[in-house]
C-alpha cells in the first residue's frame, strides 16, 4: 500500500506573505545605500573644507559675502609660537566669532586647524582680519573636519549594518512562521501525522489491518 502523500498547501495561503521578504530586502538596499551616500557626500565635502588657494597672511583683510546659517570657520596653518592667532570680524548687525571645537583638516603636506566659527546675524559684507606673532596662514572654510568626518563615517557604516540585521530577523521570523502555518493547515486537512495511541497495542494495530 502506497502512503498517501500530504496534500501541496499553495505559498498564497501561508502566513505571513511572502511581501515580507521583499519588503525585508527594500530596507537593507534601502538602507545600504543611504550609508553610501552619506559616506560619499561627506568625504567629497571633507577634502573641499578648506579653501586653501584663496589662503591670507597676518594682517591682511578679506572680505566675505555670508548670510545666517552660512556655517563658515575660519582655519589657520599656526607654526606654534605664542600668543595663538587672533581675529576679528566687521559688518553689519554685530558678527561674532566663536569657538569651533577641536578639529583638524590635512592635506598632503599641511595641517589646519580651525580657529573661529563666523556667527553673522543677516546676510552681508563682512571684513575679516587675523594676526600673530607667528608665520600664520590663514583660510575659509566649512565648520567640518576629520573630525566630523569621523562621526558621519560610523553613521555610514552603521546604517548598512543596520539594514542587514533588520532584513535577516524579517527573513527569519516570516519563514518560521509561514512553516508553522503550513504544519496547521495540514493538520486541519487531516494529512499531518500525530503521535501514536498508546492504548492501542500492536496485535490491535494487525487486527485492524487484517479487517481493512
């Protein structure tokens, strides 16, 4: 006598849908890609920080087009005698120069360090002027170094990691239970075998089997 095999339950009918995968993949691909970007935008932006062709010297006066929110510091290439560089700030409305935390920008052959953020309340003409006793550069830039970049960096490589992790317990959870879900439906069918009947005994197993 053949055995009677189990009836094909149809993937539709199993729950949770097989959408749970796609949207698992869609959350690491989409996340993947943003830690790209991120990571590619802000090393782009890293080595543009510092416009170091349009460096100045002690004393001499630049003038900036700047407007709230611009976000812009001021870095110098300091030798290291003391006192430290200084500078100030002229426009409109009362600038002011602030302090831009510890930070480093490097080139092949220079290190700058970031000297003022530029705090300006409207947008404007602003006449800018550092001095020290030192052989100072000096030049414009944006407020992010390596630093920064260092913060962004783990953002980008956690998101990634992120994303993955997230797609491989969705991955998991949906195939655990969609074969929960198979082994009721064919339990509700009838086909899914169970555990035997101990006050059925052998010689009653054949006696049943001899009357079929």
């Amino acid at each position: 006598m053949q055995p009677v095999a189990p009836p094909r339950i149809p993937a539709n009918e199993l729950r949770p849908g097989r959408h749970w995968y796609v949207t698992a993949a869609a959350i690491a691909v989409v996340l993947t890609v943003l830690g790209v970007v991120i990571g590619v935008y802000r090393f782009t932006g890293l080595t543009d920080a510092v416009d170091t062709d349009r460096r100045f010297a002690n004393g001499d006066t630049v003038t900036l087009r700047l407007g709230p929110g611009s976000e812009k510091t001021i870095w110098v290439k300091y030798p290291g005698r003391s006192p430290g560089p200084e500078c100030d700030i002229t426009g409109p409305g009362g600038p002011g120069l602030t302090d831009p935390g510890p930070d480093v920008f490097l080139t092949r052959d220079e290190t700058w360090m970031p000297l003022h953020t530029i705090d300006v309340p409207r947008a404007g003409d602003y006449e800018v002027t550092c001095s020290s006793r030192a052989l100072s550069e000096y030049a414009v830039g944006d407020s992010g170094g390596i630093v920064a970049f260092a913060g962004w960096l783990i953002l980008a490589i956690a998101l990634p990691v992120l994303g993955i992790g997230v797609c491989a317990a969705i991955v998991l959870v949906v195939a655990v239970r969609r074969r929960g879900c198979r082994k009721r439906l064919l339990a509700a069918a009838g086909r899914l075998p169970g555990p035997p009947d101990p006050a059925v005994g052998p010689q009653q197993v054949k006696r049943r089997s001899a009357l079929s």
